[in-house]
C-alpha cells in the first residue's frame, strides 16, 4: 500500500501547473489586499464619524453658552430695571435714555420697552416711544395672570414695529404691595442668532436651532418655514428626558436629510440648541480617503496580476522583469510626488537623502536644493530641541515618533508642520541608518485651535468679571474665597460700602452713581493690584476684598489706604454730612473660632455696621468690638441710617 500511494501523491502534484500555482498566488494577494483596504476603510469611517460626533457636541456646548450668556446679560439688565421701576417711578425722560444707553452696550437686545396696566407703552430705549397698546399681546396676559418675577421668553414672532422675525423677552413689573405694575419687555432679534450661527461650516445640509423646552423652535439657521413645533419629536419626548446633553442619529423634520444630530439644554434658561450635520458631509473626507484607498489597492491589483503573468511566462523574463520594476517604480513615485504631504528619506545624522516633489507646493522651495542638506536646518530655531528629543525617541524599526514645528517657506513666512518619522532600515553603523518622514501643513488647524482657545478664555474672563467696574464678580468671589480659606491658616476679609450711596443716586443721578462706582472699584483694586489678595463687587455699592495670609494689623492698613484714597478723591456728595464722597469698612481676620468663610464674611459684616453706626468713614475691625455687639439678638439699628445701606440683619 505505500508503494501504491507514493505514485498516487507524484501524480496529484504534477497535476498542479506554474500556471495553477501563480492563480493561487494571485487569489490569495487580491484578498489579502482587499481586506486590508475594506478594514481600512471600516476603521478610518468609525474615526470620521467619532471626530465628527466629538466636533457636534463641543459646537452645541459652545453655541448653549452662547444663547445662555446672551439671554443673562439681557435678564440682568431687566431685573435691574424691574427693581427700580417697584419702588420709584422716574422720569420717562431720564429712564428712557438708561434704557437706550443699556440698549448699546448689550449688541443682541434691539430696543427695551415698559408697558403700564392696560398695554401702553411707559418708557421706550426707541427714540419715540409707541403709541399703540400691546395689551392683547399672549406675554402680556401671562404676566398680569400670574405673579411669577422670572424671565419670561416668548415664541419667534413678527415684531409689529419692525416686522423682522423677533423673540421677545419679558418680565412682569410688580407694585411694592406685589399688584400688577405692567411689563418690562426687551426684543431680540432672530439675525442677532442666525448671523453668529451663518460663521460656522456645517455642509449643504447641516443646520443649527434655538429651540425653547416646551418645544417652540426660535430660531433655525438656515432658515426655514417647515415646522415650528417639535414637542413630539424624538427629542422632546425622550432623549431629553434621559440626559440634557445628548447626541444620535435623526431623520431631519426641516428637510428629510439623515443627519447626526447634538443637542444641549442651558441649565438657567428653557433653551434648548441643537446641532445637526448629514452624515455625507461627515464622511467626504472619508469617502475621499476610500477614493484614493481604492486606486491604491487597483494599483497594486494590477502589479498582481502583471507578477502573475510575469511568473506564468518562460520567456522574455528578464526583459518583463525589468519593465515591471520601471512601472513599480514609477506609480510610486507619482504618488510621492503628487500628494499633498511631503515624504522625505533621512540617514542617521539627519541628513536629508530624498525629498517628494509635494515640498515645492508646501514651502516654495525646490526638493533637489534640500537633498544633502540637514534637516534640522528646516526646524524654527525655537522647536528645534523638541523636534531633536523625538527623534532620540526612534530607537526601533517599529517606532513612529511624532512632532509639530515652525518652519519657513521660500518667501519668509511660517507654517506649522506635523511630522511623522519612522526608522525603515537598521544598520550596524548607526549613522547609516535610514528613517523615512512624512510632513503635513498643519497652520490652518493651529489657528483655528488658538482663535478657539482665545475664545473659551474670553468667556471665561466675562463671566468672572463685574460689567460695570470690572472687579471680579460675587460668583468669583465666593469661589475664591472657599479656596483660599480652606488653604490658608491665616486670611483677612473686608467688606466696603460707599456711604449715603443712596442720597448719592437720588441727587446726582444713576449715571453718575454708575461712574462713583467705578471710581471707588479702581482705588479698591488698586489697593489689591501687587497683593495676592482679590478685590470684588459683593452687591449694589457695597466691594468685599480677600487678603490671604494677612494679619489684621496687615489688613486694617490696607482698609485705611483705601478709605483715605476715596476721601482724597474728593467726589462731592451732598447727601453725605460731610459733603464728600466717603466710604465705612469693616475687617474680619481668621481666629480659631471662626467657623467658616461664611462667618468670616459675617464678622466682616458687623465691622461694617458699627463702622456705619460710629458714623461712617472709618473702619472697624471686628476683633475690636465688644461682645454685647456681636451676641444674637443685641444689635441695635441706628434708625438714622439710609434704607439702601448695609445692615448685617439681613
């Protein structure tokens, strides 16, 4: 029997021909070589859509802040308006021009207006107040209806005096006894919204909304006329349910289109943005990338199939030999030569051996005047050490070690360059070792990086800071104050409250006691510029100033120099007995039986009411009262103080 097989088995081989073998060999190549391209591909869509959900997100986080800082800038002003409007009733005159002055100093209201009882207009920031009567209007009848003092924000609608598209915002005005006074009203117009959403690059039929949370849509760029209501829509009747940041896969209700879709809602306000691209215009740059994908894998199918032929022929093979490796390398070096990164082949002493044509279109320079050159001679004199640790980082044939770094193009300019280096050849010489690069223009991405990091650092700035005198706001404040207490064994606090502020308004005006603000926040910031310490606008007239390891020695000296500095500014105040602008501090030092930043504040606090009680114009430090001043309940009010000044009961 094994005699029988032997020729069995030399038979069956002989049946398998060159030409048998070389189809194999070729079946085999092609599907290795199409599974390497359908995982790339698979791969390479799963990042695109990845980056892609990442980018919708942190658009709709930003565009939510956005709304939401546009909104609480405008709700400020109002409830200040309110405020004032409950309990005085000023000249249209003097209060219409604050309203057009509030009017230029916030770009997205359009005009604020005051309706009385029965609808008419009160006050106007328009040069010409309005004649006719918004009493039937829905906003109005909910705040006559229901005592409820939070902002208000109403559906898009067409403005009667305008006829632009509008969203209304509004707040009910209150009487001292909580009657019905009327409304306060401030109108923001659509474009303010859809202008700032135009600068973004979302596609053909990608689309950014600011949606209310009942539903309403209040704006949608682009714009469109389909639906203004998605309360039954997905995304109101279950994704916000879940999370209030959220991101899946719509069908679009304004046009059809399948898009991904990003949402976020504000947590102070019923806004809701969303964010929505076509899952086309995710994937261009993927469905380019698999373009170019499938060239190469028709490239190298072809080089199969000419290998394939080339084995299966027996004659002319030299001659076919080196036909082939001409076209080989002649397809490789077209696509060296022609994409837009540029590749480049290096020794071990850094010295260029080849560089891709593709460096002409990337820094104006011609690549055979860079070979034999050293390619540190390309690196910005300040990256250069960062670009030299990592190439000390390649120290194997597998490692690929990465940099960015300035360089110069032939006319003098910079551009930003992101290189990808890998060791391609192990010598035993290391200086005859060859590492093979790839360079990619990167500028377009860095500036887009840093105008976004200045961005997010401008808001950051404006919601610490006090618009009107530019101290670190009672948020800030607080936050600074929790850290620092909870860091420091030894920290002062001050409180500052301008003296007769009240009088001060009445008889000069709230202009002028914008601008007496302002004055009293520059000495008190001064005071805490060369200090480790934080100057704030705790409320109304009053400042508050942290001093972190300072003594109450240290901080009574520092509350002195800002008490003489406002006396020597010599503001007139004829409210005041003494006929000049003064201020009254009180300071609390860290004691071990101060049970909290919020005792110290509250310590600080009865400095300044005694200091207020003494007579205003001095300060007073809390350590230096008596303790039938600071026991529950012993505190007498001095009934000659003016209502708008600190008192420590409340």
């Amino acid at each position: 029997m094994p005699y029988q097989s032997i020729p069995n088995q030399s038979g069956w081989l002989r049946r398998i021909t060159p030409g048998m073998v070389v189809i194999f060999f070729a079946l085999i190549m092609t599907a290795c070589i199409l599974g390497v391209v359908i995982w790339k591909a698979l791969e390479a869509k799963s990042a695109a859509l990845a980056r892609g959900a990442a980018d919708i997100q942190n658009l709709a986080h930003s565009l939510s802040e956005h709304a939401a800082h546009s909104i609480q800038a405008a709700d400020i002003a109002m409830t200040g308006m309110v405020d004032l409007l409950r309990y005085q009733d000023p000249l249209p005159e003097r209060f219409n021009k604050y309203m057009a002055e509030t009017v230029a100093a916030l770009p997205q209201i359009r005009e604020i207006g005051a309706l009385d009882t029965s609808g008419k207009w009160r006050y106007s920031s328009l040069p010409e107040t309005p004649g006719y009567n918004n009493g039937d209007r829905p906003y109005f009848a909910f705040h006559r209806d229901n005592p409820d003092k939070a902002l208000r924000i109403s559906e898009s609608f067409q403005s009667r005096l305008t006829g632009r598209p509008t969203i209304l915002l509004s707040k009910r005005i209150s009487k001292p006894d909580g009657s019905f006074g009327g409304v306060l009203t401030a109108a923001i117009d659509s474009d303010y919204f859809s202008g700032f959403y135009r600068t973004f690059q979302l596609g053909p039929d990608g689309g950014i909304s600011l949606l209310r949370d009942d539903g309403a849509v209040l704006m949608r760029w682009p714009f469109t006329n389909r639906s203004t209501d998605l309360s039954k829509s997905d995304l109101f009747t279950t994704q916000l349910k879940l999370s209030s940041v959220g991101y899946y896969k719509i069908t679009s209700p304004f046009d059809g289109v399948v898009k991904y879709f990003g949402y976020e809602q504000t947590p102070q306000y019923p806004l809701i943005v969303t964010v929505a691209m076509s899952e086309d215009w995710l994937l261009a740059a993927w469905s380019q990338a698999l373009r170019t994908d499938a060239l190469v894998a028709g490239v190298l199918l072809c080089m199969i199939i000419l290998l394939a032929a080339l084995l299966s022929s027996q004659f002319n093979f030299r001659i076919r030999t080196e036909r082939a490796l001409r076209r080989s390398e002649s397809h490789y070096r077209l696509l060296a030569d022609n994409i837009a990164d540029v590749v480049i082949l290096l020794d071990g002493r850094g010295t260029l051996r080849y560089v891709s044509h593709s460096v002409e279109q990337m820094l104006g320079v011609r690549a055979h005047d860079l070979v034999g050159k050293s390619c540190f001679d390309l690196v910005h004199a300040e990256d250069k050490e960062r670009v030299m640790a990592a190439s000390a980082r390649l120290n194997g044939s597998g490692t690929v070690s990465t940099a960015e770094f300035r360089t110069f193009c032939a006319d003098g300019s910079i551009v930003w360059v992101e290189s990808h280096f890998k060791q391609a050849s192990r010598r035993d010489d290391p200086a005859e070792a060859e590492f093979v690069g790839v360079l990619r223009d990167v500028t377009e991405r860095r500036r887009m990086e840093e105008e976004l990091t200045l961005l997010n650092r401008r808001l950051a700035q404006l919601a610490a800071t006090d618009g009107l005198t530019g101290l670190t706001n009672r948020r800030t404040f607080d936050g600074f104050l929790s850290r620092e207490y909870a860091a420091c064994e030894e920290i002062s606090v001050l409180l500052c409250d301008i003296d007769n502020f009240k009088g001060y308004n009445d008889t000069y005006g709230h202009q002028a006691g914008d601008r007496c603000l302002q004055a009293v926040a520059r000495v008190i910031g001064d005071a805490t510029s060369n200090t480790s310490g934080l100057s704030a606008r705790y409320g109304g007239e009053e400042f508050a100033v942290v001093l972190p390891n300072m003594s109450e020695d240290e901080a009574l000296k520092v509350a002195e120099k800002i008490r003489l500095t406002v006396r020597a500014l010599g503001l007139p105040n004829s409210a005041a007995t003494r006929g000049y602008l003064t201020i009254s501090v009180g300071i609390a030092t860290r004691t071990r039986a101060t049970l909290g930043e919020t005792a110290l504040v509250g310590e600080a606090d009865i400095g300044l009411y005694e200091a207020k009680r003494l007579g205003r114009n001095r300060s007073i430090a809390y350590s230096s009262l008596e303790l039938r001043y600071v026991e529950a309940g012993s505190i007498q009010h001095d009934p000659e103080l003016a209502p708008g000044e600190r008192d420590p009961a409340h």
